[in-house]
C-alpha cells in the first residue's frame, strides 16, 4: 500500500492504495471523464454522487452484456452476437 493524491473535480483527495500506476491512472481518468460530463456548476458532493450513478450503470451494464455473452452457445450454430446498443443510459440532470 502507498499513500496518493488524487485530483478529482475541483478537490483533491489523499488515499493510501495498492492499485498499479497504470491502474490508477486508468481509474482517475475515467472519474475525470465522467467529472468533466457533470460540468462545473453544483456542489463537489454532489457531482461525485452522479460520477458514482454513471460509472455503476456502466458497470451494470458492461456486467450484464458479459453475461449475455458468457449464455450463448458456441460454435458455428451460435447466434449472432448483440451489441448492446439499446441498453438503458441514466440521464443525468446537471445543474
């Protein structure tokens, strides 16, 4: 474990973690990402809260197409494989 910094929306916040420089990295882009989307107005809390909404729901997502995938037969007799375009979004209401 080592102690880092994180610079997430407009604060920054001290953790200690095991996570790989690459991993992290990774990770603290895409909060900022999702961030950034939240635009700029509003209480850090809150935009941290909609960060966490939106990053479940992909995960949710992403799980659930996995798993779709994981059920379908295999071979040359196995269904197309479905993209997934129609999965549910939260929309969120920025303020």
């Amino acid at each position: 474990m080592r102690q880092v910094s994180l610079l997430i929306g407009r604060q920054s916040y001290s953790m200690k973690t095991a996570l790989s420089d690459d991993d992290l990295n990774d990770a603290q882009e895409l909060v900022n990402e999702v961030m950034r989307d939240t635009g700029t107005a509003g209480e850090q809390e809150i935009r941290l809260a909609l960060t966490c909404m939106v990053l479940a729901n992909r995960l949710a997502v992403a799980s659930r197409r996995l798993d779709r995938i994981a059920s379908q037969p295999r071979g040359e007799d196995a269904p197309e494989e479905e993209t997934g375009d129609n999965e549910p979004v939260i929309e969120e209401d920025y303020p």
